[in-house]
C-alpha cells in the first residue's frame, strides 16, 4: 500500500512549481487518488486561471479556465468517506470536436459533463505554478500523475492501481506523496512540491489500493 498526505484545511497545497508543459498544450492528462472528509471538496488542482479539477457547492465535478469555458459533472449526493478511494483521470484532446475535449473518468467511468467547452489549446498561464490541494480541500490525495498526452480508459486501467506511472512517454509529474512533506517527482523532471503550511501541517496517512505491479501467482 502507498501512503498519502492529509489536507487538515482548506488552504493547505502542494506547489510542484512552473510545469510549463501544461501552458499553451493541446493534449492533457491528470490521474489521482482521493479520499474525502466530511467537508466540502476532493481537492482542487490548478495552474493560474486552469482549474484541473475541482468541486463546486452542490458537490459537481469541475474543470474549467476561469471567465473562458467550464464543464460540470451532475452533483453528487454522496458525501466522501475518509477511508474510501477513488481515482480519477481529467483528460483534455484539442485535436476532437469541442463536445469531447475533455473527459473525466471517476473510477473509470466517464461522467457525464456540461456547460462550455475549451478551444484547442490551453491559454497561457506562465508563471503560475501548478498547484494540488489549492483551496476547500478536505481528506487526502495521493499518487497524482501528469502528462502531456491525450489518455485512454484503457491507459486508466493500466495506471490505477501501478505505485509507479506505467506510461512513461509524456510524464511530467509522477508523486505518489509516500514520503512526509517532501512531495518528491518520480517522473525525472524534477518538479518536486513544496507545502504551504499556513492552516496546519499536511499528516502522512494510509494510501490509496496500489501496488509495485507484480505478479500474482495464484495456486490451489
């Protein structure tokens, strides 16, 4: 089992600095693990005026660029469990026809999305810095991967459950966040994070359901 970090706030973050990667791209893919409290919000994961992923009130699944587009998913009535993973992949494709530029997989199932939608590249945001946990975040993330690439629900269900990023072609940012506060990237690129304590220290806790990708033998 890997480990993740508590969000005790709601201002807590990770800053995983400048990924220019992310600026301007027109293929995008986000993966992570998250395991909600008893308030408002998963996490909400950003870089200046692109928002990866984030929560609205009512509890629907958003991804937008503030004042230019934003898709919502229905709300959810569920409130999150503590103990309780789920993963999701956000994934943007410039190259399709708007309607399906983005896709966001909760446990690999799409949800279904409405609302405005991006153009065919991500506008600029240099020299924001991305950012994980931003703002009302409760509960706990971890093994949060980014590439520069369009992926799939079966490049998903190759990744979801693998401590280290399968795909390595693309990979800007590979934290499983196992190791404290230190938030290091496992992707070659050197875009470890820093937390901001300001609301309280993040705490190391039990992970999400993934493992080192070996195998299994099964006898009897």
């Amino acid at each position: 089992m890997a480990l993740g970090l508590g969000n005790n706030s709601n201002n807590n973050y990770t800053d995983h600095g400048d990924i220019a990667g992310i600026d301007g791209s027109t293929v995008l893919g986000l993966a992570f693990w998250v395991a909600g409290g008893a308030a408002v919000s998963a996490s909400e994961i950003r870089k200046g005026s692109i928002r990866l992923f984030e929560m609205g009130g009512d509890r629907s699944y958003q991804i937008r660029e503030v004042g230019v587009w934003q898709l919502n998913s229905a709300a959810d009535a569920i409130p999150p469990d503590a103990t309780n993973w789920n993963h999701f992949l956000v994934v943007y494709d410039g190259s399709l026809d708007a309607a399906s530029r983005i896709t966001i997989y909760k446990n690999g199932l799409a949800l279904a999305l409405s609302g405005s939608y991006p153009g065919t590249a991500l506008s600029s945001t240099s020299p924001e810095t991305f950012r994980i946990g931003d703002a009302n975040v409760s509960g706990l993330i971890g093994h949060v991967r980014l590439w520069q690439a369009a992926l799939t629900a079966a490049d998903s269900a190759q990744e979801v459950h693998r401590y280290w990023a399968c795909r390595r072609a693309h990979l800007l940012l590979d934290a499983p966040y196992d190791d404290a506060l230190y938030a290091r990237d496992y992707s070659g690129n050197g875009n470890h994070g820093t937390w901001n304590p300001i609301n309280g220290t993040p705490e190391q806790r039990q992970g999400p359901p993934v493992s080192y990708g070996g195998t299994v033998l099964v006898t009897g």
